[in-house]
C-alpha cells in the first residue's frame, strides 16, 4: 500500500470499529523520492502521472467518521487512493518491500 503522508492509517484502521489490521505498514511515497515531501498530493499526481486533479481541503478535513461517508468523500478517497498507488507504481516502490 502506497500512499501520501500516511503514517497514522495503520492505527486509524486497527482502532476503528471492525479492528482492522494492516500486515504491513503503508509505505509513505516520500521514502523513494524525498521531493513529493514538498508537494501537495495533488502535485505529486500531476508530476508522476500527468493528470491533474483537486482535492478540496474542506472534504479532507470534514468528518470521516460518521457512518456514511458523503459522496464527496468517497471520491476524494478514491482519488487519493489511485494517485497514490499509481504514484508508487511509478517509483517502483515495491522495491522498498520485496528486495
């Protein structure tokens, strides 16, 4: 698992009410390129994959939470979600865990 700045979901995971358990931590994208620690996700995207996409602070920051994710948040994880994987996709960060 691949992802932007995100130390904390193995714990989020783990401590929700279905106790979650990662087998393997998730593996930050700014351990194979300490320059996506500078950008935004939004820019990583944009300079690894070529796309451009918008993720509005004001749905990042609302309430995750609740049970029902608005619409909004769930294209916002699944944004995130697929820039991320196809970020680490890019960087071959699969390096980091099976060599």
């Amino acid at each position: 698992m691949a992802g932007f700045r995100n130390t904390w979901q193995r714990e989020v995971l783990f401590f929700s009410k279905h106790r979650l358990l990662m087998n393997m931590p998730a593996g930050d994208l700014s351990w194979m390129n300490s320059d996506l620690e500078k950008l935004s996700t939004e820019e990583s995207i944009s300079l690894h994959l070529g796309f451009k996409v918008e993720l509005k602070e004001e749905i990042k920051t609302s309430d995750w939470s609740q049970k029902y994710l608005t619409d909004d948040q769930v294209l916002f994880a699944c944004v995130e979600s697929y820039g991320s994987f196809f970020v680490g996709v890019e960087l071959k960060m699969w390096h980091l865990f099976f060599t």
